[in-house]
C-alpha cells in the first residue's frame, strides 16, 4: 500500500518543510545564479555541480520542470499537484489523501497495481504523499524505464477508474489507516488537536488525512467531481531530474499528455484566519507513561520573509542538544526526556511548533514555565551573532546531500513551483539567510511567541484523568 507521509504528525516532520523547503533552497540558491522561465534554458558551474534548469509549457496548461544530470544512471519523475486538505471543507475532509490511493487503482491499459508490478518489479520506487498544501506521486527509477512511466502517468490522470467498488474499498483503507496514524497513536490525536485548536476559520485546520465521519460519508460522485476539479494539466507541474534528455523527454511528455483537456485551473477560496486573542488549551488523556505537550503559535507564509528569521529563531532555541532550549529544560533543569521545534510556514500563514515530553512523573506545566523563561530572554535580549553563524550553517548542512540527489532536488523544485510560482524565487534564499540579524530574530520572537497567540495540547497518562482539569 501506498504510504502517506503526513507533514503534520510531528514537529520534526514539518521541520522538513518549514518555509518551502528553505535549507535545500540555500543549498541550490549558490548553485545557481540564474533560472530558466518558460520554455528557456540556462546553465551555470559551481561548487563542482553544473546544473541545466529548463521548464516548458504544455497547451493544456502542464507545466514541465527537467534538470539533467548525468552522474548516475537515476531518474526521478515526480507529478506535483496543487490540491491539499486546505482545498476540503466540511463533509470532504480527508479526499485529497484518498486519491494517494485512488491513482493507484488502475485504468483500462493498465489494472490496479501496475504501478508496481511494471516499475517496482525492475527495481524503481513508487509512492506518493498528500499535505496541506499539495500532493505528489514520484518515481525513482532507471532510465530505460522512463518512457513506461511518463505513459503510464498520463494515462491514470486522464483515465483513472473510480467505480463505486473501487472507491468504498479504498474509503476502508483509509480508516483503517486512520486508525492506526490518529486513534491509535498519542502523537498523531496531538497533531491533529493542535491543527483544529490552532485554527478556527482556515482549512489548515482539517487533518490532512481526514475526519471518519467525512471520509465514511462522502459520496462517490462527490469524490469524481473533485477529481476533475483538481487533476487538471493546469494544475500541475511534472518535474524530472537525472539522467536523461530533456528534449525526447519532452517530446514524450508532448505525445502522452496531449490529448489531456485545457481546463481552468480551479480557484482556492480560502477564509481567512482571525487574529488569536486569547491562549486555548486542551488535555487530552491515554496510555502514556509521560506528559507530553505541544505549543502552537500562529506565524507568517512562505511568501513573507519573517520565515527566514523564524527558521532561524527556531534552530537556535531548538535545533540540538547545544540550542538554548534543550541545554536549559533537558541538561540544567532536567525536567523533559526531549524537546524540538520548528517553524511551518507554507502557501499560507502557517505554526510555530513545539513539542516535548516530560521526565517521569513532572506535570507538563513545569516546563512550560520554563520554557517560556527561555522564549523571553531571546524576546529581550538579543541572540549572539555566533548563534546566528552557526544557525545559518546547520540550516545548509542537513539536506546539503539530499538536493545533491535527483529526488532531493527534484522535491526542492516542486515545492517551489507549487507554492510560490516561479522556480527562480529560490534563488534569493542565500541573501535572505545572510541577512538575518539579531534584531530581526528578537522582533519576530517578540511578535509571534506570545501567549495570546498560542494553542497548547497537553497529552496525559489516563491515570490522571480524574485528577486534575482538562477536556
């Protein structure tokens, strides 16, 4: 089965993505000092890398995105589309994440699980994962196999069967799954209760993989008409990188894709999300042997540069076991086992993260006085420019390997077009980074890390159910 990988079951999962994906951003940002628009193509040589972004426009509205790479013989095909849980409403919480499933269920050339039988049978990777923002099918393969692929992806987006066996079947799936993500998992009812805490207007607020009673109740035409809504040309960018030849690769792409329609790409109507006043919190109870407890505080979007700052904030208070938080709540006061944060700042204002667990038998609200001392000094004094320096370097240093692989970079790129547009918006990220000073990190620390703009989770041992507040 097809794994959803949810950027919202951890704080350190949404790390990955905070921003857009700056760090690898920072990474290909020095290596390349101009990008391509539409239908051109440049080059540029450095740090021993020599990269040749070229994107180019179908008529249906399918937007192609190739970088070669002929140092090994991998390719990556990755088909990113602009459709999230933020595009649900009520009653289709979770249709976004079902057709993770769905687009593996077959066409009339090719059956249920061909994916598999033609790709991963000869040694390629299929999955596929939704988020809030977007969702992406990728395939890791060899070149000979790239042909197969581009054919058989086109033809599920033009073919794909949803009949109504196929559709209640794969709606069981996804309970089942959700009962093993969500209703099973302390992390993930936390996650989801700090969305839906957080957030009372916006769809960010929906948990990606959906609510039961929705993903049980949607009807089968309801599920088709989003389909063709969503699964357009226009509203998706197929990006390619490896070893391969950008010019029959197109030509490909041209002949198997063409007959696709030219559709309006659909419209987000998104509400947006009033201004927090006041702190929420909310306790929830099961088989722990620790308190947990997760912060939430509302923040920008990826289009702001107060996301450069956060990031940096946030590596500085919690990246490791030298950031400030870590050495004062784990090594000085022992009061948690482990603690991390990060900002998520997507297409829209997104959360600053927090989460922890505690030591023993402590009450969580120990450590989120604590806490809250450590957020303060930051809030009025300034940090040093040594945490700055160091900040910066290890926001590079974690995914610098991964962009240097044809799926890393391939997963930079497609988070970019998707959310912002332009590929070339990237390439002001090393600047941006550089031009972090302390100033700007106690600012936003300031504006953002405040009470009032917080949601609070606390996860307790149900033991403690009948002793003590909560919901």
């Amino acid at each position: 089965m097809v794994q959803a990988r949810e950027m919202d079951l951890s704080a350190r999962s949404a790390a990955r993505f905070r921003k857009f994906l700056p760090v690898a951003a920072l990474v290909v940002a020095s290596l390349l000092a101009a990008v391509a628009l539409a239908s051109c193509k440049k080059e540029v040589e450095q740090l021993g890398i020599k990269l040749s972004l070229d994107r180019r426009t179908l008529p249906n509205g399918l937007s192609v995105v190739m970088v070669e790479n002929h140092t090994v013989p991998v390719v990556t095909y990755q088909s990113w589309f602009r459709v999230g849980s933020v595009d649900e409403e009520p009653g289709l919480t979770g249709v976004s994440h079902l057709f993770e499933h769905l687009m593996f269920k077959g066409t009339n050339r090719y059956g249920p699980k061909e994916f598999f039988r033609q790709l991963e049978a000869k040694g390629a990777e299929v999955n596929a994962f939704t988020t809030r923002d977007y969702t992406v099918y990728y395939e890791n393969f060899t070149p000979d196999l790239l042909p197969k692929v581009v054919d058989m992806e086109a033809d599920r987006l033009g073919h794909l069967k949803l009949d109504e066996e196929i559709i209640e079947t794969e709606k069981a799936v996804v309970l089942e799954e959700r009962k093993l993500r969500v209703d099973s998992s302390p992390g993930g009812q936390m996650q989801e209760a700090i969305w839906t805490l957080a957030y009372r207007r916006h769809p960010y607020q929906w948990p990606v993989i959906g609510y039961p009673s929705d993903i049980s109740g949607m009807s089968s035409d309801q599920i088709r008409d989003y389909f063709h809504e969503h699964y357009v040309a226009s509203n998706a960018v197929v990006v390619i990188v490896g070893d391969f030849d950008s010019d029959r690769t197109f030509e490909l792409i041209k002949k198997a894709y063409a007959d696709l329609p030219k559709k309006a790409r659909p419209e987000r109507k998104v509400k947006t999300e009033p201004e927090q006043t006041e702190e929420r919190r909310l306790t929830l109870y099961d088989q722990v042997a620790t308190e947990r407890f997760t912060h939430a505080y509302h923040v920008t979007s990826a289009e702001d540069d107060d996301s450069y700052a956060l990031d940096v904030l946030a590596n500085i208070l919690f990246e490791g076991t030298s950031s400030r938080a870590w050495r004062r709540l784990v090594e000085e006061k022992d009061l948690v086992a482990s603690i991390g944060g990060s900002a998520y700042t997507p297409t829209y204002p997104g959360l600053f993260i927090i989460s922890a667990t505690m030591k023993g038998a402590l009450g969580s609200d120990v450590a989120e006085a604590e806490l809250d001392r450590v957020i303060r000094q930051v809030q009025e004094q300034e940090v040093t420019q040594d945490e700055i320096r160091a900040a910066v370097k290890q926001l590079t240093v974690h995914l610098v390997d991964s962009v240097r692989t044809p799926y890393g970079l391939g997963q930079l790129l497609g988070t970019v077009v998707t959310i912002l547009g332009e590929p070339e918006r990237f390439a002001e990220d090393l600047a941006k980074y550089t031009q972090v000073t302390a100033k700007d990190v106690k600012r936003v620390a300031a504006q953002y890390l405040i009470p009032n703009n917080r949601s609070v989770v606390i996860m307790a041992p149900e033991s403690k159910r009948h002793h003590g507040g909560g919901k």
